[in-house]
C-alpha cells in the first residue's frame, strides 16, 4: 500500500478531548473528515521511537475493538481500524475513523498514546499498490 499525506502540523499542545469532541482540539491538523490517521513511529525531533514492535503492541491491544465486537479468537488477529504498517522504513499504525463512532475511549486511547509519546500524527489515504509490470 501507499499513502498520501494531506496535512501535518508540529503543534500539539491542545488538550485532550473529551468523548464526542472533536480531535482538532488534539490534532488540529486532522480534519474531522479524515478517514484515516497515521501514527507515525517518528517523534517531533526526528527520533525513531523505541521499542522497534510498538505498532504491533498497540494494533493488539486495540484487536478487540472491530466491527461486530469481540469474538473468541479475536484477540489473534488486528482490528481492521487499527492496522500497522511500515511505510518508507517507518512504523505506523493506521487508524480508522469508524474506530471513534464504535467506542470513542478507544479512539482517544491511541490520539493519546501518540501525543503522550510525542509521535508524528497525519491525516492520509491508502492507495492501492500499482500493478506489477508484466
């Protein structure tokens, strides 16, 4: 996959939302309209955060928080609103927006979970892989 960053700002100084607010106040620049948001294994000064599977345990720690609840089993697969990925040699969580709609706690966990570790946070798509050349 690919992605597209639309928006970025440094500021994060706002405070935390309550459930229901907005997360412009968290993140001013992801707009309510975003799908989707990246967070980024990359603080605010260019460091790569440490340790190097923190996606992984935070996309597991959010498997249970998918589209019909929790099953038995769940908890060995990742949410399809929590997903991680690396891009260009980062580690990045993908976040969906319908994970705020479902259970808005969990939603600000993760905004959270970024911002108490000053992470990079960017509103973007993914795009489907370019075929492969025949």
């Amino acid at each position: 996959m690919s992605y597209i960053r639309y928006n970025t700002s440094q500021d994060q100084s706002a405070a935390i939302p309550a459930a229901g607010q907005s997360i412009s106040c968290l993140y001013p620049m992801v707009s309510s309209a975003a799908k989707e948001v990246f967070i980024q294994g990359v603080t605010h000064d260019g460091r790569t955060f440490r340790p190097s599977d923190w996606a992984e345990r935070l996309a597991g720690v959010m498997s249970q928080f998918r589209p019909g609840g929790s099953k038995p089993g769940s908890h060995l697969s990742y949410s399809p609103w929590c997903i991680p990925t690396t891009m260009g040699n980062i580690k990045c969580v993908v976040v969906n927006r319908e994970l705020e709609a479902y259970e808005p706690m969990a939603w600000n966990f993760v905004l959270n979970f970024a911002k108490d570790n000053n992470l990079q946070v960017v509103e973007a798509c993914l795009l489907p892989d370019p075929p492969l050349p025949k």
